[in-house]
C-alpha cells in the first residue's frame, strides 16, 4: 500500500489548533433554543452535527472533481473496520506532524494512529448507548462514554464540548438515533512499534 504523507495543512492546522485550544464558556445569558417536537429536536440535532463538524472525521469520504465528498451511504460510520489499515509515515508522525487517510477517517500523530467512531445507530455504533453515556464521551472525552474509559484520542476536539448544554447534546443524540444504522466494527487504537 502506497504510504501517506503529511496531512494538508488545513488537517494539520486543525489538529495543531485543537490540541491547544481552551475551553471557551458559552455567555450564561444565552436563552436555550425552544425545542417543541422531536422531529425538530432531530432536525437541531442535524444542524448542530453539520456546523460543528462531526462529518469531518466521522464519514468516510471519496475524492470528488472538488476535493472530498461524503459517502452518504455511510453517514457516520467512522473508519470502515474492513478497510486494511492505511500506512502512515511514522517519522514525521514522531516529529509532530499530523497525517490523514485519504477517506479521512484515520488520524496518526505522536499518539499513534486512532479511528473515527461509528457514530450510528447500530449496535456496532451508538445503539445500545444511553443519553449519559452519549454525553460522558463528548464532554469528558471518555471511550463509549465509560467513566473510567481511555481518553479520546486526537483529532476529536472533546474539550470543545466540555461546556455543551444538554438540550444541544439531546439533539445531537436524537438525530445520530435517527439516521441509517451501519453496521462497522471500527478497530483499536494502534501505537507506533519503537
């Protein structure tokens, strides 16, 4: 397999910028959006994972006569776990470069090379996930939501999220259940062999 090199430098800027952003607290005089049916807490919930990029990393994409585009069939779905594992260039990865796989899907840096989660309702995905689960991984970075889980691995900017009001986690969560399930077992973490 052809070896991938470093990441565009809108990757590796997004991932340089997140690993060092802080926590900024949302204005306590924001008045909460009105939620009044399900079928618009899905729809916030869609607009909230569109503007705040979940379909970055988490769908699969292909290259189009524009740069990069969602596979719609796989909404989500985070690496697609029978893919063969890409090859990244492990020493700039240990001079802190950042690299992508090309459906950008895959991250490798200093940490090694993690996976985008799936993201969907099935059971290899979030489908057998409770809200408080749901919401221990976005806003305490914490592995399937487990208190004592591993961290969250770079590129996904949990600390981002740490402040979320839970009416926008609600809607972020009602309509990741509400999308097409995909089945995908999304592989470990892996570290760089020494």
């Amino acid at each position: 397999m052809k070896k991938i090199h470093i990441a565009s430098l809108a990757t590796a800027a997004l991932v340089a910028l997140t690993a060092c952003q802080k926590t900024v607290k949302p204005d306590s005089a924001q008045k909460p959006m009105a939620i009044k049916d399900s079928a618009e807490l899905v729809q916030y919930g869609k607009y909230l994972v569109t503007i705040t990029g979940c379909n970055d990393c988490h769908t699969p994409k292909k290259m189009g006569p524009k740069g990069p585009e969602l596979i719609e069939e796989l909404l989500l779905s985070g690496f697609q776990g029978k893919n063969a594992i890409p090859e990244f260039d492990k020493e700039r990865t240990q001079k802190g470069f950042a690299q992508m796989s090309p459906d950008m899907t895959a991250a490798a840096g200093p940490w090694g090379v993690s996976f985008a989660a799936n993201l969907t309702p099935d059971e290899t995905g979030i489908g057998s996930w409770t809200f408080e689960q749901f919401k221990t991984a976005i806003t305490q970075g914490k592995y399937k939501g487990q208190e004592n889980g591993r961290p969250l691995l770079p590129p996904m900017p949990w600390f981002n999220y740490t402040e979320m009001k839970d009416e926008d986690l609600r809607a972020i969560f009602a309509y990741l259940k509400s999308i097409k399930p995909v089945e995908n077992v999304v592989p470990a973490p892996k570290q760089f062999e020494k």
